[in-house]
C-alpha cells in the first residue's frame, strides 16, 4: 500500500513546505498554505487511461515527418500558432475577463468540426445554453460540435477515453478539479495535477487540448508558474476593453516562432481578421500632428507601423510625472535622460507622457528614437514630418545602434507610401532604403532630430 505524507503548499507561488506557515517563505504572502496529501510508492489508479511507459529510442531512428495541423479558417490565427493546432499539443489561451478568449475558441471548434471532424467543448463557466447563445450571434451551425458541462476532472477524462475527439477545448482549466485532492478548484494543486492529467492524455492519443486560463489582476496567469512549462503553446489574448482592436500575443510555441502576434477586430460577429494591421493602426493618424511619430516595430517575423505620441507638460510637481503606455518605463526613463544629457533639452520640470495608439505594446528598443522624436516635437511644438519613419535603438551618450532585420522594417514603411525613414547608419543602414523610400542614416540623436524636424 502507497504510503500518505502530508505537505504544505503554496496557493500563490507553488512552494510546497513540511510543515504548515503563516507566511510562505518563498512568496511571503500570508495565509496561503493549504494542506495536500502526497502519495509515496505505487500512484492511485484511475478509471481513465494513462500512458505507457515508452521504450528508448536512437536519435537516429527517430522520425523527423512534420506533423499535420488542423488549420483554422482565420489567417491571424494560424499565424500564431504557427500553421494551425498540432496533434498531441496542449495550448493554453488566456487574458482578461470578457477580452474575447470564448468567442476566439468557438470559432476554432467550429473551423475544425466543419471539417467532418468531432470536436468536444467541455464548459465549467457557463451553461450550454449560454454557449449556444454565443453560437448563434456567430452563425455557428454546431454540427460535430459537442458540448460538455462539466468541472470533475474523471468524468471529463473518461468522456474523452469513450469519444476520442479530434480536438478538446477545456473552458477554462481553473474550474476543473480532482476530488483526490483537498483542496478547492483553482488551487495551485488542482491546477497542477489536472493539466499534468490532460497533457498526458493528449500526448498518448494524438489529441489537441485547448485550455482557456484566467489572470490575475497583475496581469499574470492565474496558477503555478510550472503551468506555462507543461504546455506546448502559450497564446495572450490582450487589448483595451474599449477598443475593437484585440491582439492574440504568442508567449510560448514549441511549433512555430514566439513573439508572433495576431491582429484582430471585435464585431458583431465575433473576432474578424485585420488583413493589414499596419495601416490599420495608421488610419487615425493626422497629417502634422505634434508630437506624434511613426515607429516600425517588429512582433516576431512580421513588421507593424505604429504610432507613437508624445506629449510634454509644465509640471506642478517637484518631481515631474513620466506617464508610458505601450512602452516600458524604464525606456521611456533612459530617452528622457539622454535627451537631457546629450542634446541639452531641458525636460527637468516637464510631465512626459507617451502613448502608443491602437493599444499595441513594443517591448523592443527599436522605438527608443520614436520616442525621442516625439517627445522633443511636443517640447518644440513643432511637428515631424508625416511622411517619416523612426527606427534606432538610443545608446547612453546619444548614438544610435543597429536594431535587427532593418530592411523588412523599411520595407513595410515604402509599402504604405512613406517617404522617409530615419535610420542608424551602422547595420547597413545607408543601404536599406528600396521600394520608393529613402533611408536617412544618424549616427547621433541630435542629427536625427535636425533631419525630422527641419522645416
């Protein structure tokens, strides 16, 4: 008989203790240790099938074929997953309450039941009368789609040992629970050893799992940090609340490239494509506007023009206000202090606030002289050129440095009938401009600056 042990384990972080705390000792948040009993020995059998064990294989004789993939109908979709789902994988969708994770996911069942495949929807949020709702403001037929109420953890694992789908959607993984364990849904352990459950299923049949996720009010997803590690695709649905602009952002993808983002548009009839999200995200933009730049980022492996704003204030505060959205902070900080430094403005007593529109985040330091550019345009009140492009990384005494795949970027700013575009001269920057634009290459931020705002 397996021998049963107690332990302590952390609902916030995962830290698991011998003995019970009031204060997790790893995350030092209080009251979070809840007890979970740990089998030693021989595991608990289920009623659901679990894998065998496999026989070692030479690298040699393993088997490079690319696996088939279930391709969805929409072309953002299948870009962030890098083709379409992948049997055997587990993909975990997650981002804020009412973003759209549901409407996305139904739309998916759908593409690949219409295909003449089976598909189960297990739902532990909502009723099925409540996603049959949702399918009927998207026109979804629903055939060889079905639909599961459910949060037991066997009862949905044995559903699935008998109908053996071609795709499973689990909405959302924080409800299901194991009554093996103590502790509630939602719990660190629960979380734990359910996904633990469905990624060996999935991985013994050949089936595609699709968990939904919650987050935390921080922004994180919600459970242990060992969540995103056990799943094969990690994708984050964000965008404001607000707006019609959703952004399907790849965290993690074992079968495609990371980083890759997909641009969507909340409708009337769910989320629809933006086939050309650059000008999308220019469509609002004013000719000679102040303080407002266009910055060619890059998500993944494709480029995005989007538009940065700036905009500086006289401050009633002793220490002035440095506001970001869409950019890092700590960016936003270092082109403030190298515009004071090294091309002598005074920013000392201004707010500076920076926006990128459309609600898209640039993690990249290719926007650092886009931010300068605007910001030294609303200081000035003088507007940069409408036709210009901004691409360069910001180095601590002024200089501007290379940022990768430059000429895609430059690329992308001549297709949408750009003239110019402000670029560092190392990195073959000089060479750069094809398709119409001319490439306009700093060495320093202040030359960049007399060639934006040169009248």
């Amino acid at each position: 008989m397996p021998k049963t042990r107690k332990a302590y384990v952390c609902d916030s972080c995962g830290n698991e203790s011998p003995k019970w705390e009031g204060r997790c000792p790893a995350c030092n948040e209080w009251n979070t240790l809840g007890e979970v009993p740990v089998e030693s020995g021989s595991r608990r059998q289920k009623g659901w099938s679990i894998s065998p064990a496999t026989p070692p294989m030479e690298l040699s004789e393993v088997s490079t074929e690319r696996l088939p993939r279930h391709p969805a109908s929409s072309e953002e979709l299948n870009r962030v997953l890098g083709g379409g789902v992948v049997p055997g994988s587990v993909t975990l969708v997650a981002g804020d309450p009412g973003i759209g994770k549901s409407t996305l996911l139904l739309r998916l069942a759908s593409d690949i039941a219409g295909a003449g495949d089976e598909v189960i929807y297990i739902t532990g949020e909502e009723s099925m009368a409540q996603v049959k709702m949702r399918a009927d403001r998207l026109s979804i037929p629903g055939k060889g789609l079905f639909l599961l109420q459910s949060t037991a953890l066997d009862q949905v694992m044995q559903y699935l040992d008998d109908a053996r789908p071609s795709l499973a959607i689990i909405d959302s993984i924080q409800t299901l629970y194991d009554d093996s364990l103590p502790s509630g849904a939602g719990s660190v352990a629960q979380i734990r050893e359910c996904t633990r459950a469905l990624t060996e299923w999935a991985k013994t049949n050949g089936v595609p799992v699709v968990l939904t996720g919650h987050v935390t009010k921080g922004g994180e997803i919600a459970g242990p940090r060992v969540l995103e590690h056990m799943v094969d695709v990690v994708l984050y649905l964000e965008g404001d609340p607000l707006s019609s602009w959703r952004l399907l952002r790849t965290i993690k993808n074992r079968f495609g490239a990371t980083n890759e983002v997909g641009v969507f548009s909340m409708e009337e009839q769910g989320l629809v494509d933006v086939r050309d999200p650059s000008r999308a995200f220019l469509s609002e933009r004013r000719s000679g506007a102040i303080g407002s730049v266009v910055v060619a980022t890059l998500e993944g492996t494709r480029p995005l023009l989007v538009e940065v704003q700036a905009l500086t204030s006289p401050s009633m505060l002793p220490a002035p206000r440095r506001v970001a959205t869409g950019v890092d902070l700590n960016r936003l900080l270092l082109v403030c202090a190298v515009l004071t430094r090294r091309v002598r403005m005074s920013l000392a007593d201004q707010d500076v606030i920076v926006n990128v529109t459309g609600g898209l985040k640039i993690g990249e330091p290719a926007a650092d002289l886009g931010m300068a550019l605007a910001i030294v345009s609303s200081l000035q009140n003088t507007p940069v050129a409408s036709d210009l492009a901004a691409i360069g990384e910001l180095g601590l005494s002024g200089e501007l440095r290379a940022v990768p795949q430059l000429p895609r970027r430059v690329a992308e700013a001549g297709r949408l009938g750009l003239a110019r575009c402000l670029v560092p001269v190392t990195g073959g920057g000089a060479d750069s401009g094809k398709n119409g634009i001319a490439a306009v290459a700093t060495d320093h931020l202040r030359d960049a600056i007399d060639a934006a705002l040169s009248r």
